[in-house]
C-alpha cells in the first residue's frame, strides 16, 4: 500500500535537507584543525559527508521533480 505524498510534506522535506546542505557545506568550509591527529578524522568524516551531501543533491531533485509534477497536475 502507498502513501500519497503531500505537497507539505514535499515542502517539509525540502527544507529539512536544504538545512543539513547547509550544514554539510558550513563544516566543509570550516578547514581542517591544525591538530595532524583531528585532521586524520576529519578527513575520515568528509568522505561520509560528501556521500550524505550527494545523497541529499539526488533527494532534492527527486523532490523539485515531484513538486513540478504537482503544479502541472493542478494548473490542468
């Protein structure tokens, strides 16, 4: 059984990973700690953080998509 989708909850969605986008890129632009130890496990933690921003890229689109659908659906 499917659930229908809102454009709320579309909406909702939208703005929970445009946030952790956000989120994503602010710790990116932070730089690496001066500490050789903390750059080691900050660089571990980029390469899960560049897969969650791909990850968040792809739902966003998937998600613009759906919201142009509904438009279309509701201006015919």
């Amino acid at each position: 059984m499917s659930k229908t989708i809102t454009r709320d909850e579309l909406l909702t969605k939208q703005h929970e990973l445009i946030d952790r986008v956000t989120a994503i890129k602010r710790d990116f632009e932070s730089g690496l700690d001066p500490d050789l130890e903390e750059q080691a496990l900050q660089l571990e933690n980029y390469e899960v953080l560049q897969r969650l921003l791909e990850q968040a890229n792809a739902e966003l689109d998937k998600i613009d998509e759906q919201l142009k659908k509904m438009a279309l659906v509701s201006n015919s």
